[in-house]
C-alpha cells in the first residue's frame, strides 16, 4: 500500500480509472457476443442492426488505449466477415 499522500492519491487514480477501462472492454465483448450469437441463431437482420453499436464500442476502446488500433481493426474485419459469410 502506498505511503505518501502522493501515492496514495494515484492508487485512487488508478482505481477510478481500471472501472472505467474494465466497463468499456466489458462493452467491445458484449457487442460482439451479441452479433455471434444473432448469427449463429440466423437472424442477419437483426445482427446487421447492432453492427453499428459494436463498431462504436470497438472504436471508443480504441481511442482510450483499452485496446490497439490494429487490434481494433481486425475485431471489426471478422465481426463484417462473419456478418457477411
């Protein structure tokens, strides 16, 4: 545990900032389980319809270091090419 009042006031920093990262990655794995189960259940329709909101999720996580922007990029290529398979 940290001692000084500096310390202590980033472990709270970090604290506050590890929610915020687990909720947005926790946000890019519920889209895309999402899709893949619509998909695997038939309904195209309705996946092509969340497509968007996956995308925007990917994309937030990309801009705050949650995830890298290549790794942002393939999740969003394989959620089109299973969407369009």
């Amino acid at each position: 545990m940290p001692i000084k009042a500096s310390a202590k006031k980033e472990f709270r920093k970090a604290l506050k900032r590890r929610v915020l990262n687990v909720t947005r990655a926790k946000a890019v794995k519920d889209a895309t389980k999402k899709i893949q189960k619509l998909i695997v259940a038939g309904s195209k329709e309705d996946a092509a319809k969340l497509i968007s909101a996956a995308y925007q999720a990917v994309d937030k996580a990309a801009k705050r270091g949650i995830i890298k922007k290549n790794t942002a990029a393939r999740k969003k290529s394989r959620l089109m090419k299973l969407l369009n398979k």
